[in-house]
C-alpha cells in the first residue's frame, strides 16, 4: 500500500511541476498579449476622441492622408488653403 501512494504522490508533483513550466507560462504569455491589445486600441481610441474635440470632424472637401485608422474612425491630414491640419472621419 505504500508503494502505491509514494508512487501516486510521485507522479502528481510531476505532473504540477509540468503544469507549472511547459502551461501556465502559455496562458499568460495569451492572457498579456489580449490585455495588451486591448490597452493599445483604448489609447487609441482615446487620442481619436482628444483629436476630435480639438481639430473637429472632417467635412468632407478635399484630398486627405489618413495617418491612423481605430475600428471604424480614421484620423486624417488634410491641405486647406496652404494650411495642414487633422481631423477625424468617425
């Protein structure tokens, strides 16, 4: 009977130990990329929405650039009269 439960204690610390090194690390590397996208798409959303407040919306006259795009709003240069400013096409 002892044999038994050395050998069951036995192989459930390897089988932690396993679980620990070969697939926590990979749940968290998965768990720290989704954060990080998240984290990078909310900044950009924020610096679209301080744009928009500031240099107002894009009316809809003349050539543009588009400098960064965010889901479905696209911050723009554009040329008027000489004069390069950014706007925003929500």
């Amino acid at each position: 009977m002892l044999k038994y439960f050395i050998t069951f204690v036995v192989g459930f610390i390897c089988a932690s130990v396993l679980f620990v090194f070969a697939v926590l690390p990979g749940e968290n590397r998965a768990g720290f990329q989704y954060g990080y996208g998240n984290g990078i798409t909310a900044g950009r959303l924020q610096a679209v929405d301080a744009i928009q407040k500031e240099f107002g919306l894009y009316d809809g006259h003349g050539p543009y650039k588009v400098l960064l795009e965010v889901h479905t709003s696209d911050v723009i240069s554009i040329e008027t009269n000489g004069v390069k400013t950014v706007r925003v096409i929500p």
